[in-house]
C-alpha cells in the first residue's frame, strides 16, 4: 500500500499521471490532506467516485488515533497521546503563548539514544515514524482546538536526526504553500547530536533553528548523561555546530538540562562559557523533569539564577525554559512510558 499523505505534492502529481489521471488531480488530493485536513477520501468532494475508489485501493492515509488528552490547570497546555495503525503509541503537546501556538510532536516511537534524564528512551526504539504520521500529530490537534498552529519543535519522543529522511520530507509538507505554510524559520529540530547527520543537514541549507542537547560543558560529564558523547566529543559537535552555521546562518540553540548536583554548579557554568565563547548561540537552561527510573533531582532555584548570571556576564545569550503542563506530566515520554506500562499489565 502507498503510504499517500507522505508524498510531496511532485510525487503525488506523478503517481497520478502513472495511474492514468489528469496531473491537477495531484493539487486537489493534496490539499485535502494537508490544507483541508481531510481523514478520507469520501470526504474529497470535487474527487470523481472512480478516483477515490482506486485510491482506496491502492492507498493508506496512516492515521492517527486520539487515545485521550490532558489540560493543564495551571497554564492550559494540552497532552495529546496517540496510537498508530500498528498499535505504538506516541505523544505530542500543545503549547499556548502570547505569540502563538505552538507544538511539540514526536518523530519516532520510543528513542534508542539512551539519554540518562529522558523517560522517551527507557524502553528503547519500536520503530521511526513517517512523515505523515508526523505532520498528522499537527493537523489533529489543529482540528481537535479549531486554532492554527504557527509554531512547531520537533522535540518530542525520538530523535530526529535518527529519522533523517522523513524528517526532510515532513519539513517540506510542512512548509509547502500548498498545505499548512508553517515557515521553516517557525520550525525547531532538536538532537542530540549525530555529528554527520548536522552536517549534512547543514548542506540543506534549510532556515529551521536546530537545537543540540548538550547538557555538560565536557566530555567526561556529557559521556555520564549521554551515550552519544562516546561517539563524537563535544569538539566534533561544536565544529559541525559551527559549520551548520556557516551554511545556514541560522543561531543554534543549545540545551542544558540542570541537575542538581550533577552539572549546575558555577564552575560548570564558567567551563560552558569557555566553550561557547564567541559562538553565535542561545543557550537554553531546561530545570531537568524528574522521573521516578532515575534519581535525578531538579536544581534549586538558586542555583539555576547563579548558573543563568554567570552565563550571561560571560555574554552568552540565555534564557530559563518556563516550565509547561507540569500537572499533566507534560514532559516528553513520562504519558507514553505510563500508557504502555498499563497496556501491559
């Protein structure tokens, strides 16, 4: 079966002509699925019957099931869980700001990466998802609210640089006029670091903001926090970083999840600051979410001020992530990990 909401409206306009239909077809399916966010074919109403049928046959729409979803009390963020054809479960959320909406879709089911503080990898990768399952989290959630999505981060459960391919071909639906027109410059992709994946990224020379988990300012305290670190040091990373902007000239972002007592201290921050130093960037301070596997505990207060000043003195560009949907375990992969874990018992 052709996975048909996966092309790209070219694809699409060749697939038709290869099943003996006029090419404007292509425009019309496509922009039911990706403007109209139609979920059948019978709901395409300037589609002759004959088509739809041969579609039908010859075509899956990789839907999504809405399992439930939770509201935050405190600050209205929604945590949407969904179940794929194949039964693997995903989650995505919504995130209301002044400027827009904005969501956080995951691009694969579970994550291989192993990252110490992430409830995402606990139970390791099932499988990458496809680019219409990964559009599709966006179009549910703008269909479940009835309010446009303006902004997407690619940091949900996965990783995404481990789903390369699709996640080229989700930017271009993505940003295709002819569907959503979400800017690639309102788009983030966040990794952990896959060194030649960055640079071929790089050479896309696409307008998306790429964030780096980074997490330590060396290697010896990344490699502890990280598996990723055992393959590419943090000079590899930072010289793909930099060659990721000379290509694009677009600012990385770089995330820091603190932990107390692990990698927040002020020695830490002043030994990140050295690293960065003169690097076009924003670093992003991310208060680590506990997860009961590990015993990782949120840095004070206090301490994420004094981690926060530093930086800042030292003219790295900063900001302390607001935390979302607490109440609702909002934290990428803890609902999964919770729905799968009852699933099994």
């Amino acid at each position: 079966m052709i996975d048909i909401r996966s092309m790209t409206l070219k694809e699409l306009e060749q697939y038709m002509e290869s099943i003996g239909e006029k090419k404007f077809r292509a425009k019309q399916v496509y922009e039911w699925f990706h403007k109209r966010l139609a979920l059948s074919f019978d709901e395409m109403n300037n589609i002759p019957k004959a088509l739809k049928e041969k579609l039908k046959e010859q075509c899956t729409m990789m839907e999504l099931k809405e399992i439930e979803h939770f509201v935050s009390k405190i600050d209205g963020t929604r945590k949407y869980l969904f179940e794929l054809e194949d039964g693997n479960i995903i989650e995505s959320v919504l995130m209301k700001y002044k400027h827009g909406n904005s969501v956080c879709i995951s691009s694969q089911a579970g994550c291989r990466m192993g990252c110490k503080f992430c409830a995402s990898t606990l139970g390791g990768l099932d499988r990458s998802l496809t680019p219409a399952e990964m559009v599709g989290q966006i179009y549910a959630i703008q269909k479940d609210t009835g309010e446009r999505v303006s902004n997407v981060v690619v940091m949900g459960t996965g990783e995404p640089l481990d789903n390369y391919e699709n996640l080229l071909r989700f930017i271009t639906l993505l940003s295709d006029e002819n569907g959503l027109n979400i800017s690639q410059r309102n788009l983030t992709v966040s990794t952990c670091g896959i060194v030649p994946k960055i640079q071929s990224l790089a050479d896309e020379k696409l307008q998306i903001t790429l964030a780096i988990s980074l997490h330590a300012p060396n290697d010896a305290m990344r490699k502890e926090l990280m598996p990723i670190a055992y393959q590419y040091s943090m000079d590899e990373l930072l010289d793909a970083c930099k060659y990721y902007f000379e290509q694009t000239k677009r600012r990385m972002t770089f995330e820091y999840s603190l932990v107390a007592g692990v990698n927040d201290t002020s020695s830490n921050a002043k030994e990140l600051c050295k690293r960065l130093k003169g690097f076009p960037c924003h670093v992003n301070l991310i208060p680590v979410n506990p997860i009961k596997e590990r015993d990782f505990k949120q840095s004070v207060p206090e301490s994420i001020r004094d981690f926060k000043n530093i930086l800042e003195k030292n003219r790295v560009n900063v900001t302390i992530r607001r935390e979302m949907g607490r109440d609702i375990n909002a934290a990428c992969g803890q609902l999964r990990r919770q729905k799968l874990q009852e699933k099994e018992n």
